[in-house]
C-alpha cells in the first residue's frame, strides 16, 4: 500500500510539474505568434484553410474508391441464414436438450 502511495504522489507531483512546463511553453508560443504581423496571420489562416480543403477531398477521393472496390450485393441482411445455429434449441451446460428434461 506504501508503494502504491508512493507512486500516487509521484505521479501527481510529475504531472503538475508537466503541466506547469507546458503551459509556460503555450505561452511562450502564443507571444511569438501574436508578435506576428496582420498580413503574416492571414496568410497563415489562408494555408491552413487551403490544407483542410485537400484534406476534404482527399477523404471524398478515398471513400469514392473503396467505394468501387468494395460492392455489395443487394441481400438482405436479416435472413434465416444469419440467426444462431442455436436460437431454437437451448442446451443445459452438459449437452442435454432442455425439451428431452420435460
């Protein structure tokens, strides 16, 4: 139970200092990126905004293809081919058909 103390208070202790590095580090950083200019920002938002936009497509793209590639045929899906081998006899554990107790 000590151990497990100890390493309940180590973890703890290792994430504040964690956090408190990374949020320094965050600030740090959104300093630098406000120090930027206007023109900077735009063209940064416009970047990223140009990225999403291929991202987009390229997933449309992929699904389109896996799409082609991986027709189904139209069958149901709920048919008597997919119930349990089972589901209209239940066994006790030993093997026996419950109907043959009765």
């Amino acid at each position: 139970m000590i151990r497990r103390g100890f390493w309940l208070l180590a973890g703890a202790a290792g994430g504040i200092m964690g956090y408190r590095r990374v949020s320094s580090l965050t600030r740090q950083v959104s300093e630098t990126l406000g120090a930027r200019s206007q023109r900077q920002q735009a063209a940064v938002r416009r970047h990223w905004a140009r990225e999403a936009i291929r991202f987009t497509r390229d997933v449309r793209e992929g699904m389109d293809l896996y799409s082609a590639r991986h027709q189904r045929a139209s069958r149901p899906t709920l048919g008597p081919g997919t119930r349990a081998r089972h589901s209209a006899r239940s066994t006790y554990h030993d093997g026996h058909d419950k109907r043959e107790d009765h």
